[in-house]
C-alpha cells in the first residue's frame, strides 16, 4: 500500500515540465528522443552501469532489454511520450514488474 500512495503523490508531482527535464537528461545528445546509446551514456554518467564492481545496478543488456520494452513504436528511439508513459506507469505489464520485483 506505501508503493500506491507514493505512485499516486509521483503521478501529481510528476508535471509535464519536471517529466521533460528529465527527459533532457536521457536525451543527451538533444535529439528530441532518447537512444539506447544515449542511456548507456546517461547511466554511465550517473555511475549505475556495469563496472568491475559487485554493486552495479545495470549492464549494457539491461539498459538494451529496458529500451525494447519501452521503444513502443520500434523506431529505434524514445520519444517524450513513450519516456512519460513509462514513468507515469501506463505501461501495466512494468507496473506489475516493479510490485513484483524482489
């Protein structure tokens, strides 16, 4: 019940503004659309990518599996809309994941 009440409170702090800032941060190469390429750069950036270290949060194949899954259209990019659908758990196959997960 705590994820709930916190996926409700993300869902009306989340505006379309903070939503793009994010985006922007994906999007680095200010294409209008996020690569995979350019999550594996934005990870790598934020530290979280494979490295000779146990605590890695995500490989290359993670980030490729994750970009797939949300790449709704297979064009090969992200888009805004794709990127905020993800976030906004629309998608209720990856919600069910993340309640799922260990």
């Amino acid at each position: 019940t705590e994820f709930i009440v916190a996926a409700i409170n993300v869902k009306e702090i989340l505006t379309d503004a903070k939503l793009y800032t994010l985006f922007r941060t994906f999007d680095v190469d200010n294409s209008g659309f996020i690569t995979a390429d350019n999550m594996n750069e934005s990870f790598s950036r934020m530290d979280i990518m494979e490295k000779q270290r146990a605590e890695s949060f995500f490989t290359r194949s993670d980030v490729q599996f994750l970009f797939n899954k949300h790449d709704v259209d297979n064009d090969g990019r992200i888009s805004f809309d794709e990127f905020k659908d993800v976030l906004l758990c629309k998608d209720e196959e990856f919600t069910d994941s993340i309640l799922t997960s260990k």
